[in-house]
C-alpha cells in the first residue's frame, strides 16, 4: 500500500481523493474508512499535509481556549 501513496502523492491527489481510492482497494464499508485514513495520512510521502493538519488542528484549539476564557 506504500507504493499507492506513493503514486497518489506524486501526482498530487489531494489526501480526500486519496482516502476514497485507498478505501476502494480496502473494500467498501466503514472499517476501511477508518483504514484508509490512517493508511493515507501515516504515509511517508504525507508528511506535508500531516505537517499543515496538525498546524490547523493546533490554530483550532488555541481559538477554542481563547474563546472558553473569555465566556
């Protein structure tokens, strides 16, 4: 599965597009939802857009305090 990441990241599929391809070759229902996901975002060639997620995500929870302080 690290040469499709590969493959999917170097053509620049966006990482949704690549958890819907991943998903596929999983197979259809919810467990490889959560598979594919984690397969997508824990892949090597990610690492940039795990590295702008986790900089979002901690944006969003400095604001979230900030905004719990003041109420």
């Amino acid at each position: 599965m690290d040469g499709v990441q590969e493959l999917l990241g170097s053509r620049r599929i966006p990482v949704m597009d690549s958890i819907l391809v991943t998903r596929e070759l999983l197979g259809a229902g919810p467990r490889p939802l959560g598979e594919a996901k984690s397969i997508v975002l824990c892949s090597p060639s990610r690492s940039v857009e795990r590295r702008q997620h986790q900089d979002l995500v901690n944006v969003l929870v400095e604001v979230l305090d900030e905004l719990v302080g003041e109420s």
